[in-house]
C-alpha cells in the first residue's frame, strides 16, 4: 500500500513538472543547423588556436603547452610535421590542415603521419633506438615506473612483431602491417586530435531536464519524498511561529521561525546519525521505504542549514534590539543582547549569552567541517586486526576505529575489506589523508615489533592443492607491483643501515619491515551497514571502485571467493576437484562485474591478492569462457591508444598480454586499460547480458558518482553509493 501511495505521489508531480517545464530555445539553433559539422569544428580550433597563440603564431613551447603535453619529445616531433613551411612556427591554418588530415584523413595518410612521429631522424625506417625513445616517451606521458630492462623488453616486442625480415630496422609497409592487425585502432586516432585541444562536444540536455525527467524521478522516489516532506515541515512549523508572534515586528518574526526551525533541524540532525537505529532498519520493510544510503548526505545538508537558521536567527534578534532600544524603554541594544537584563531563558537572564556561545560554537563546527584539499598522497596502512568473536558483520559495512596510543578521543570510520567468512581476523585499509592517518601511518612506520619477529623467513613447503594453483601460474618474469615493492624495500634498508653496530643494524631491519606484528590496543565500535549489503543478492552485480572506494567492494570478492571454495569438491582418491552444480543458488547471483579505476600503477598493490585468488578459483572451476566474474582494470595516468602519445606504449603492453597471458604491470590475467571507462559502451555490454535484474554499486569520487547515476537512469540500472 505504501509503495502505491509512493507511486502516485510521484506521478502526480512529474506531471506537475512536465506542464510547468519548457526546454530553453537558442536563438542561434537555425543558424548552427545550417553550418556543416566540419565548419563549427575549424571554429573550435580556431578558438583554442587564440588561447594559445602570440600575434598569431605558435612556437614550440606554446605549441607543446596548448597539446598538454609533459615531455618534449612528442611536442617537438608533432610540431616538426605540423611546420609545413619549416618557418619554426605553426600559423593556424597550418595547424587546422594537419589536424583535418588526422581528423579526415584515408588510413594510410594517418599511418604515415604516426610512422614519421617514429622516424625521428628522418631516414625512412625505424630503429631499436627510436623505437626505444618513443616506448620512454609514452612513459613519461603515462606518468609510470618503469626501469631501462623493461622498456628493452617492450621494444623487443614490438620489433619481433613489426621487423618480419629482422633486418633491425621497421619500414613503412611492415608498421602498417602491423598496426593493421588491430582494427579500429587507426580509424580511432581521429580522438587525439580533439584530444590535444579538449574540443568536445556540448552536452543536449542540461541538468535541469535530467532532475525533471520521469526516469530520475522513479530512480528517486524515496529521496525526493524525503526532501519534500523535510520542506514542507521546515514551512509548517515557520508559518505555525509566525502565527504566534504576528502582532510582533518583523525581526522578532523572523528570529521566532528560525528558532523554530532550529529546534527540528537540531533534534533531526542528531536522528540522521543513529547508526545502530539505521542498522536495524535496513533489514525491515520500512527501511527499503527510507532513503537510508543518503543518511549522511542528509544530515551535512541539515547541518548547513542549522548554520542559515541560526544566522537569520541571531539577525532577527539583533534587529529586534536596536528597535527596542530605540522605544520608549530605557534599554541599551548591548544591553539587551550582551547582560542577563532581559531575564529570559531557562534560567533567568541567559538566553541571550548561551545564544552567543552557541554561535561560537557554530561557526568553529563548520570552518572545521569544511573538506580541505586532498593532497596526491598514496600511503596506505593495511591494518590486521584480531576479530573479536562476537564481532559479525556483512560485506561491505564499516566500522569506527579508535587506537589511544594514536589519540584518546577520535573514532574513525573505515570500511572493513575482509570477508566475514575471514573469522580469526579484520582487515582495513587506510589511506593517509588527514592527520589522524598521517599519525597512524608514521607511528606503523617507526613501530619495533621486538627481538621475538623473524627477520627471514624460509618458505615453507607447497600443500597438494598449492602445485595444483601454480600450475595454472607458469613461472614467468615477476610482475612491476612484485619488482617495485621488492626496490622500494631495498632502498630503504640499504640507505640507513650503513655505519650502524650489529645490534642497531638488526633494529633498523625490523622497523622497516612491511609487514609487522603491532601490540597495539584498539577499539572498534561497529560494524554498520551500507547498500554494499545487497549486492551478494542482486542478481547481476556491477561493482565500481575508485582508488581507495574499492575496499568494500574488496570485501565482496573475498566472501565470494569463499563462499566458491566452500562448495569445492576433492576426491579422497585423488587430487580431483570440483564444484557443485547449485553455486549460483547458494551465492543467489548469476553474474558480477567488478570495475577499478586507478590513478597509477602502485595503487593495484593493494588487492592484487585478492584479484589473483579469484582467478585462480574460477580457473580451477573451468569458468574460462563463462566467466562468474569479470575484472575491468583501468589506470587514468596512463594514455590511451587511441592518442598517438600512447599508441606504441600500448601496442607493445597488448603484445606483451598475447605472448604471456598476464598483464605486465598487475601480474593478473586481466589486462589493464589506459585512461577512464567509457561508461556508454561498458553499461551497454552490460545490459546486453541477460543476467537477471542489475544493479551498480559504487564507492568513489562524488563527481564520478553523478556520471555514473546519470548512465544508470539511462539504462534504467539501480544505483547505490557508499556516503560517509
């Protein structure tokens, strides 16, 4: 019945919307209809041409400035061909026919302009050593780690491909051989010319249209219930106040509806965060009514406006005073709002001076609430902690961690990536933003775990099921994450154990060891749940996370990974498994989709793990073709190949995937894509697979967030975000 009355409710006031909206008219949408597509274009370039430019000309620092590029390599090579006229300046024409002919160009045209790029030296053909600058090149456009030995063996790759004659060198007819193995990819190149100068293009419908839409208003109900209900309480109880007071004058009329006002706003703000109450709703029916997920976003809107309440409030009473003061009353207006003169409040007197330091109060809360700016930093602390045996939780909750060598007072949320089938330990993973982690990373840091802890450690001998999983891991070159860690490890014991006695030495050695035994007492005040609770029920899972956010989904694939080894099945006889037939019916999925995005290479350190034991596990399942779950990897540093900066860089990492069957930077099966997803043709193929109802889980950036909800409406998938 409440679902019904929700339904109408909502209809009623879309087609309120629908009758009271217009779409906005253009009055230059006639004149842009009749101008070709290639016409707007040369006018964007020209615009972006201006940006840039000096008395209408530019050189190679503003020509590499304008194409965003972080090295000279590419910007000098780019704007060698684009200078036509070897003048050692680009005009904008010259600039508009090269980019038409990367735009507009036959395929041959685009490939000899990419071949030339390569061809550095201008002789016709490309050598190891070119081939070597352009893969470091991409690197450093990439923004990624790799050593000289790397960057060989990528060229390697790419002449072992290319150079069918092994002559050493690369001649036009074998890069376009080669290059025409990959289809699309030349076709595509057309994006890096729009690339360079950011020329997009505009959005069709603006924000307002999506809110008014019916799609957003169905995917919304529970929340745009809730706003109106709180708008139409907030002006029930102002209009009740000035009922009251109406014989006062109007700054004593405004002061009582914002006092209120703040009397609901105050209380409601505090029932917004009952976390255990909100836990407990979440398995009701009420709750599915209640827009739980946003709880918090709620209360930070609440709380803004408590801060207007209690501005207007406190003008309202000021102005009140000074027109008192000039009455008939012999009272002073800093009298009246400074001294106990007045005699009201609860204790005579102290209305005014409590209201005062409540202000104070007020201001300090929300200067201090407001995000400061995230620095670029990468510091995790991977904290394994004893799992208290009363402590149940679900995937994806969080708790509130409290460590009083760090600081006695402050309990932080995290969101626990560990499986609940995990029953000895919790795991989380805190990233260094603030200053509670900062402490707490550089207190692990400097942290002695004592004489007791085993320096080395002897590799202990392979369990029967163990050989069985290396098989299905050929012993290949090490993975970057495996070198990079095992560098930075050697670095820094090699530069600060020198010149030190014996026993410091064995100290030092202690310390900076990554994985350490902590005596440290903590406490945990949870676990809490969020809509990452549903997702080992929804039929068609698509699980999204953006650096850090991914902890909860990390959680999910850990249960799941346990939840699939237990329905293993081992012959007594032998060392045969398999599974049973109904794994779909105890998970009660049919399919997930798992979704990371990253900013570099180091960051897939954290869960690599994980990723690898899920492939293992499926692998030994036979769900090679079919698989339960798919891994979508992209790191944004890097370029994509469509763009003729990262184009040889890229090839070379799809060689290198083809020839080993694992990614070179993860290790993983799964190859990791250069730069962001496009989320039209991923939610596309998504919708495409019949897999039952889906639903798109996501723990990240808010801007990231409101992208992916407004693909969500249009494939019509459910949506939830993790809000802390």
């Amino acid at each position: 019945m409440a679902k019904e009355v929700l339904k109408l409710f909502v209809q009623y006031f879309i087609a309120k919307i629908k009758t009271i909206y217009v779409n906005p008219k253009h009055e230059d949408n006639d004149e842009s209809s009749d101008e070709s597509e290639d016409d707007r274009w040369i006018k964007l370039v020209n615009k972006e041409f201006q940006k840039f430019a000096e008395n209408g000309r530019l050189c190679t620092e503003t020509f590499k400035k304008a194409l965003r590029l972080k090295k000279s390599f590419f910007g000098e090579r780019f704007f060698a061909l684009f200078d036509t006229d070897g003048s050692g300046d680009i005009e904008c024409e010259e600039l508009i026919n090269g980019l038409r002919m990367l735009k507009n160009g036959t395929p041959t045209q685009k490939l000899k302009f990419l071949f030339d790029v390569f061809d550095a030296d201008g002789s016709g053909t490309v050598d190891k050593y070119e081939m070597r600058m352009v893969l470091k090149s991409c690197t450093e456009e990439s923004s990624l780690t790799l050593c000289n030995e790397d960057i060989d063996e990528l060229t390697s790759v790419l002449f072992e491909d290319a150079d069918v004659d092994n002559s050493g060198e690369i001649t036009f007819d074998e890069f376009q051989s080669s290059l025409e193995k990959h289809p699309g990819l030349i076709d595509d190149m057309t994006l890096s010319a729009t690339h360079w100068f950011d020329i997009q293009k505009s959005k069709t419908c603006s924000q307002g249209s999506r809110y008014c839409s019916k799609v957003y208003w169905e995917h919304n109900t529970s929340k745009i219930v809730f706003i109106i209900l709180y708008i139409v309480a907030n002006l029930g109880l102002g209009g009740f106040a000035a009922w009251n007071h109406q014989k006062s004058n109007g700054f004593l009329i405004t002061a009582r509806i914002c006092g209120m006002n703040l009397n609901f706003n105050c209380t409601l703000v505090l029932v917004l965060m009952l976390r255990q109450t909100i836990n407990l709703l979440r398995s009701t029916r009420i709750g599915r009514l209640l827009p739980l997920d946003e709880h918090s976003v709620f209360h930070q809107c609440v709380g803004a406006m408590i801060g207007v309440y209690a501005v207007f409030h406190t003008i309202g009473h000021i102005g009140n005073a000074i027109l008192l003061s000039n009455d008939a009353v012999a009272l002073l207006a800093w009298k009246i709002l400074l001294t106990d003169i007045t005699k009201f409040g609860l204790i005579n007197g102290t209305a005014f001076i409590t209201g005062w330091i409540l202000l104070v109060i007020l201001i300090i809360m929300c200067v201090l609430s407001y995000p400061s700016v995230r620095s670029r930093i990468y510091q995790v602390s991977h904290l394994e902690i004893s799992r208290p045996k009363t402590f149940d939780f679900q995937p994806g909750d969080y708790l509130y961690l409290q460590i009083p060598d760090i600081s006695p007072y402050e309990f932080h949320p995290f969101t626990i990536s560990s499986a609940p089938e995990m029953k000895d330990r919790l795991w989380l993973h805190v990233r260094t933003t603030g200053n509670w982690t900062k402490d707490l990373y550089q207190y692990l840091s400097r942290y002695d775990p004592g004489e007791e802890c085993e320096i080395e450690t002897e590799t202990p001998m392979m369990t029967t099921l163990q050989k069985k999983r290396k098989e299905h891991q050929p012993n290949r070159r090490k993975s970057i994450i495996d070198r990079l860690n095992g560098l930075m490890t050697s670095i820094r014991r090699r530069g600060t154990v020198g010149s030190l006695d014996g026993e410091e030495v064995t100290r030092q050695k202690r310390i900076q060891m990554k994985i350490k035994s902590v005596k440290i007492r903590c406490f945990l005040d949870g676990p809490f749940g969020t809509a990452s609770r549903e997702a080992l029920t929804t039929e068609h899972a698509i699980l999204i996370g953006a650096g850090i956010g991914v902890t909860p989904m990390a959680s999910i694939l850990q249960s799941i990974i346990h939840q699939i080894k237990q329905n293993k099945r081992k012959c007594p006889k032998c060392t045969h498994c398999w599974y049973d037939d109904n794994l779909e019916n105890v998970l009660k999925m049919k399919k997930v989709d798992f979704i990371w995005i990253n900013r570099d290479q180091r960051c897939f350190e954290w869960f690599v793990r994980v990723l690898n034991n899920l492939e293992v596990e499926q692998s030994l399942a036979g769900w090679e073709e079919d698989k339960f779950v798919d891994l979508h990897l992209y790191m944004t540093s890097a370029v994509k190949q469509t763009h003729m900066e990262g184009v040889g860089l890229q090839l070379a990492l799809d060689l290198v995937h083809k020839k080993e069957q694992k990614d070179f930077f993860t290790g993983l099966k799964t190859k990791t894509q250069a730069g962001r997803p496009d989320w039209d043709k991923l939610f596309g193929k998504f919708s495409e697979q019949k897999k039952g109802k889906k639903k798109v889980f996501f723990c990240g950036p808010k801007v990231m967030s409101n992208t992916l909800k407004e693909f969500c409406e249009k494939y019509s998938f459910a949506f939830a975000k993790e809000n802390f």
